[in-house]
C-alpha cells in the first residue's frame, strides 16, 4: 500500500502546513525558483516512486504564476512513477470562466481542466466552485472532489472549524 506524501505549493505555504499537521504528516520536500526569465523551475525533494502523492496550490494570488508550478508538480511527480497524484486546488483557477458568454470568448476553467489532466493528475479536489459544469462537463475522465463550504464567513459558523 502506498504512503502518503504531502506536497505544498508556494501560493499559500500556511494551509499546507495545517493541513500536514492536522494529519499529522510532513509536508515534502519541494524547491521552486525562477529564471532570469521569469520560467518556473520545480524540484521535488525526495522519492515518491509508487506513493499516493498530495499537492495543495491555490489558484488565487499569482494565478498564473501558482497554476504553472502546479502542472509542474504534478508532471514532476508523475514522471517519477508516483503511483497517483491528488490536486489539492482551494480556490480552482479560472472557474469563473465556466461557459462560452459571447462569441469567440474561451471556455478557461475546461483548459485549466484539461492542462491539469495532461500534466497527470490523477483526482481533484476543491472547494466552492462557480458552477456544477466545470465539476461535471469539463473534467469527465478525472474524479472531481468539490466540497462546499459550510459555516466560516459565509454561514457564520464557528471559527475554529
């Protein structure tokens, strides 16, 4: 049975950190940088041949910048024969963008979709997406996990949960 390795992308290092702890796991090791030119680069630390691999990254911040590393993360790790590759993505980039609204406008949140099942992730999972179709219509052959959120700002629940 594989283990369970817990990667954090650089969008929000403290989640990742309490989602380690609250599982009482520690987070991979994992270098990123940039080039001079601005090209992200993604080192992962330690071996995950045929582990059950976890990457938290957030799409919101440097949207682009968050999304790129994390298709590089999931190539990195899939390359390297992890046995599956779970995407942990908060807040799911361009879920906004879930339907054709004008002529010629693009479908984004299917392209992050399908970016995201080329890289070879394996599972999704999410929190409050804009619309049901990008979970059901835009990634068919990749199961979607969206959990809603209950109580916090929104529902006014309790703070500590």
């Amino acid at each position: 049975m594989p283990n369970i390795v817990l990667f954090s992308g650089s969008s929000h290092q403290d989640l990742s950190q309490k989602v380690a702890d609250r599982l009482g796991l520690e987070l991979g090791k994992v270098i990123t940088k940039k080039f001079s030119n601005q090209e992200t680069c993604v080192e992962i630390g330690e071996s995950v041949r045929g582990e059950d691999v976890y990457i938290v990254q957030s799409g919101c911040g440097e949207i682009n910048d968050n999304l790129m590393e994390l298709l590089i993360m999931i190539n990195a790790c899939k390359i390297a024969s992890s046995s599956r590759v779970t995407a942990v993505i908060p807040c799911f980039p361009y879920a906004r963008q879930d339907k054709k609204d004008k002529s010629r406008a693009p479908i984004s949140a299917k392209l992050v979709a399908n970016m995201l099942s080329v890289a070879g992730a394996d599972h999704i999972i999410t929190m409050d997406l804009h619309a049901s179709q990008i979970q059901v219509g835009s990634i068919q052959h990749i199961p979607v996990t969206a959990m809603q959120l209950q109580g916090g700002p929104r529902g006014g629940g309790n703070k500590n949960h």
